[in-house]
C-alpha cells in the first residue's frame, strides 16, 4: 500500500510545495486526506472504476481550496466528502458562487457526511476520527486497511486525543506547523519535539512530518533540521516532500 503526498506545505503554495494533501489508493477506493491546493495532482492517480472519498480534518482554506479544483477531474463513480458534524454547510456556501463553481455544477455526483466521532465503514477500510486541538474545530482520522494503521493528525497541538488515535499504528503522519520549541496556545500547532512526543507515547511504527508551515519552513534546510530534532527523540522519524511515495 502507497501514501502519496500530494502536498506538505501548510498556509500557501511555496517553491517547497503545495497545501495538503496525501492520496491513499485501495482496490476499490482513493481516499484523500485533506484538499489542499496539492489535490491537483490527484488525476494522476484517479481510475473511472473507483470511488473517490476526501476527508476533511477541518475548514481552514489551505485544507479546502483544493476543492475548487474539482472540475478538472472525471470521476463517473462519483465523490464522497467527509466532514466534521457542523462543516457540511460551510462547505455548500463557500464552494459556491460568487467564489467557484457549486458542487451541483460538477459532471459527477458530489455527496457530503457529516460525521461526530462514529466509525465509517467503506469498502475494506475501516476509518475512526477523533477531536484534535486546534483553534477550530478539527479532526484527525485512522484508517485501517490491507491489515496495516495509518493515523493522520493534522492542525493540532499536542493532546491526549492524538496519542489514543495513534495508538500502535504502523505509521502516524503528523503535522510540523511550528519550528523547534515553538508553542502557542492560542494557535495550536506541533513542532518537532511534540509530534516527536506524541510518536513516542502511542508506541507508532514511525513517523511522517508533513503540513510544514510555508513561513516559517522556507527551504529543504529548515526541514531537515525538524527532521533531525525529531530523530533524536524518536528515531524512526521522518519528513515528507511533496511527490513522496511512502511504502506502508
């Protein structure tokens, strides 16, 4: 099984890469965490005999505004959107006119879950969400499938919900907003260290570090610092390049 990263960066677009996006492809499925401006690249994995399913971890525009881009794309067995319980109607006014083009619009059907902490069940993947910290309302998600665990933590701070989700998973891509001993309350983010905890304590097979913000993660330099810091204190560490193929 292949995660590919479609996009790492968070905030804007930067020479380093896109907004997030990671791609999953099943036997029967392609599911996409997250749609930032990186989904683009997604046709290059699309197949007309598959459905597609994107899960949102929340609604702030560098996770969403890959949807607008969603009329470049020939999905005959449709697209399923997954959200937080409360985001659907978000979602309907602002992928809409006056800012893109409406959902109804698109060649293909476009439905919209809502979901508040149950399971979902797709075929032959297994997903469960959990709440993360962050200054609005956001979820991270586990997937099981083809009998591994891949846990997707985005926008958060450090928090005891992330570490149960990650619970021996065999591999936890987890968010790098903030640089080395960056904290902030009010604008919850990891760095290096906490995402580095949070592998650590939940005992994961390894860790990937992605949505690197584009501010304060300019260059390839200044991730690979992040790597560094993170190996030190689990040494199964790593960071993702847009393009990355991760083997799981």
């Amino acid at each position: 099984m292949k995660v590919v990263f479609l996009g790492t960066n968070g905030w804007y677009d930067t020479p380093m890469g896109n907004t997030v996006c990671l791609l999953i492809e099943t036997e029967h499925l392609i599911i996409l965490l997250d749609a930032g401006s990186g989904l683009y690249k997604a046709d290059r994995y699309l197949s007309a005999e598959k459905q597609v399913h994107i899960f949102l971890s929340h609604l702030h525009l560098d996770h969403i505004i890959g949807l607008h881009q969603l009329n470049r794309f020939y999905l005959p067995q449709g697209l399923t959107i997954h959200c937080l319980k409360g985001d659907r109607q978000h979602l309907l006014d602002v992928i809409a006119p006056p800012y893109s083009m409406s959902f109804s619009a698109l060649p293909y059907p476009v439905e919209i879950q809502e979901h508040d902490g149950e399971n979902i069940e797709l075929q032959g993947v297994t997903v469960t969400t959990a709440p993360m910290l962050h200054s609005v309302p956001a979820i991270g998600f586990r997937l099981i499938l083809e009998g591994r665990s891949i846990v997707y933590c985005p926008d958060t701070g450090y928090c005891q919900s992330a570490v149960d989700l990650a619970r021996n998973a065999d591999v936890l891509i987890a968010e790098c907003a903030f640089r080395i001993g960056e904290v902030s309350h009010l604008w919850p983010h990891l760095n290096p260290e906490s995402a580095a905890r949070i592998a650590l304590e939940a005992a994961v097979g390894q860790l990937v570090l992605v949505h690197f913000d584009a501010l304060r993660y300019p260059d390839i330099e200044s991730r690979r610092q992040a790597e560094v810091f993170a190996r030190n204190l689990f040494s199964r560490s790593s960071i993702a390049l847009d393009g990355l193929v991760l083997e799981v």
